[in-house]
C-alpha cells in the first residue's frame, strides 16, 4: 500500500510504502528523481516492526514538515512514528494512494495543509 505526495510526474515523487514484506525496498520512505527508487528513512533495512500480514484495516499518517524536511510515517499509533526521514529535494506536487505489491482498499481519506502564507 503506498501513499504518493509532491508527484510532479513519473520521475519526481516522494512516497511511504506499507507491506507485508520487509526488505530494502518495502515498508519504506522512497524517493524517485530521475533515476531508481531510493530509501531515504533513517530506520536501517531489515526486518520492520510493522506489516501488513492480516486482512484487517489499519489506520495510516503521512506527515511532511516543507520548512525542515521532515517525513513521518505512522501506522495504527499516531503518536510514535514507525518510519521517518529528513529529506528537501522536492518542494511540491500532488497528493495519492495506491498498490501494487499488496492489494488492500482505502477508505475515509483526510488530505490537511498549510498555504504558504499560514
């Protein structure tokens, strides 16, 4: 399960993967920018504390501080982050979800922002 944001087109875009798998390019904080996918989160590769091997739902936050770089990725628990990063390569762009290694549904979807001058 993926959450996209600042997609400016296939090459350029910031994305969190959820999974059931846990490897160096699942259950990640990716980054794609001209060339192949890279992990950018500080937590080492290997074995995650979190997948997604039930068939149950779970709740998922994605939070991006554009002043700082700062990428949060949380699952279940909104207070302690199970992934995080600090990355400023890209500054806008669109907001998604999607799948394709693990299939799943999304549902109640909240999008929250700041304009520029907030």
């Amino acid at each position: 399960m993926y959450v996209f944001f600042h997609f400016q087109d296939p090459a350029p875009f910031y994305y969190v993967h959820f999974s059931a798998k846990s490897d160096p390019l699942h259950n990640i904080i990716g980054l794609v920018n001209g060339k192949d996918r890279e992990k950018i989160n500080f937590e080492p590769e290997g074995e995650s504390v979190f997948r997604l091997i039930d068939n149950n739902w779970h709740t998922f936050k994605v939070t991006y501080d554009a002043s700082t770089g700062e990428i949060k990725a949380y699952m279940n628990d909104m207070e302690n982050p199970i992934l995080t990063a600090n990355d400023q390569t890209l500054s806008h762009g669109l907001v998604g979800v999607g799948s394709f290694d693990d299939t799943g549904y999304f549902d109640d979807i909240y999008l929250r922002g700041k304009t520029e001058s907030q």
